[in-house]
C-alpha cells in the first residue's frame, strides 16, 4: 500500500479507477462551490458528494464492523432527538463504512451470490446470511432504519475503496473468480447512492476537516 501512496503515477492512476467506480454506481457531478480550488480532488463525483456536507449539525458515523446494524441505526436516532431538540435547524449525518463494514452498504443480490454472511460473520438466525439484513431494519420501534432507509432520506454513505480491493480480493478464490472481476460486479452492486471514497480513513477525516463532529459506530 506504500507504493500506492507514494508512486505519484499510482497515485492519480488509484484516483482514476475510484472516479470510474463512482460512475459505475450512477453518481456524477462538477466541483461544488462550498471546496476550493485548494481542496478540490481529481474525482469531481467525490467532490461533489462532500459539497453536500453543510449546515449546523454535522456528525460521521464511522462504521468499521457490522456491529448488528447500530452503524445504520445511530445516524436515524441523531437525525431525530437534533431535528427535536433544535426544530428548524439543519442536520447532515455522514455514515462511513469500512474494514468489515463494507457488507452494510452491498445489495442483496451480492449477498446471495458471495459467502458475505460467512465472510464478515453475519448471521441471519443460526446461519451466516444470505442477504442484506441491514439494508432495512424492522424489529425496532422506530421508522427509517438500515442502509436503504437513510439513503432514501439523503443521508450520505461513503464507502471504502482500499476494504472493497482487499475483500474482494479474499473472496475470489472461493468463487473461482478473479479479484477484478468480483470487485467489479461488488462497485455495481452497491445501493444507490453509495460514494465511493478512496479510504475509510480518507474519508473519515476529509469529513471532519468539513465540520462534522466524530462518532465511533462499531
């Protein structure tokens, strides 16, 4: 991963194949005007996703394990107790999955092909999963919880690129299939809207250095 980081030609070529992620995902967009010049990336998708970081209250969740879900339930339980306690006012949470959070952002489809259940020790009942059950989460007494939830009420999902390649990577050889191959059909089988984001860790704190407050989400 040194090479990457430090191989200026790697580096643009890595940025590159993350643009080209986020469009496979249907994401596009200029430069927003809240990132300068200074701070802009060479992915205008990217940039324009962290454009829409604005208002008063602003937190990261940072995912990094499946946590039963508290990941994709936590950022509900903010948008809600803010909006009430400060009628009125705006409230932008930011969800950031990776390491073995990535799962929580993939669609069902991926789920019942790849050992997603047994890899990232998911269980639905006794038995690893064979679907996203965290995409929208029933058995608590509030609404608008799971992954497709907050993304159908603007919250905004970013996901690790460097989890996607190491992952899909061990996946591979299980299914007879190519580490490219299955990370390509993995960036396409994201829920929609979904960024991609060139780390976790980028990501965290590209999202911090905009205003958000942290919260550890497992």
């Amino acid at each position: 991963m040194s090479s990457i980081i430090t191989s200026t030609t790697a580096r643009r070529g890595f940025l590159g194949r993350i643009a080209a992620a986020a469009a496979a995902v249907g994401l596009s967009g200029g430069v927003p005007s809240t990132l300068s010049a200074e701070t802009a990336s060479p992915d205008p998708a990217l940039d324009a996703w962290l454009g829409k970081i604005k208002g008063k209250h602003k937190m990261v969740f940072d995912v990094t394990e499946p946590n039963n879900g508290f990941g994709v339930i936590w950022p509900r339980i903010y948008i809600n107790t803010m909006q009430a306690t400060y009628p009125g006012e705006s409230v932008t949470p930011v969800v950031i999955l990776r390491h073995s959070g990535i799962p929580l952002g993939m669609n069902d489809a991926l789920w019942a092909k790849y050992p997603l259940g047994e890899t990232f020790k998911i269980n639905e009942g006794d038995a690893p999963a064979k679907k996203n059950i965290y995409a929208s989460i029933t058995n608590l007494p509030l609404p608008g919880l799971g992954t497709a939830e907050l993304l159908k009420s603007g919250v905004l999902i970013g996901l690790c690129d460097v989890a996607l390649t190491v992952y899909s990577a061990g996946v591979a050889p299980k299914v007879n299939m190519t580490p490219e191959a299955v990370k390509k059909e993995w960036v396409a089988g994201l829920m929609p809207g979904i960024q991609i984001v060139p780390s976790g860790v980028f990501g965290v704190g590209r999202t911090q250095e905009l205003g958000c407050a942290y919260c550890f989400a497992g």
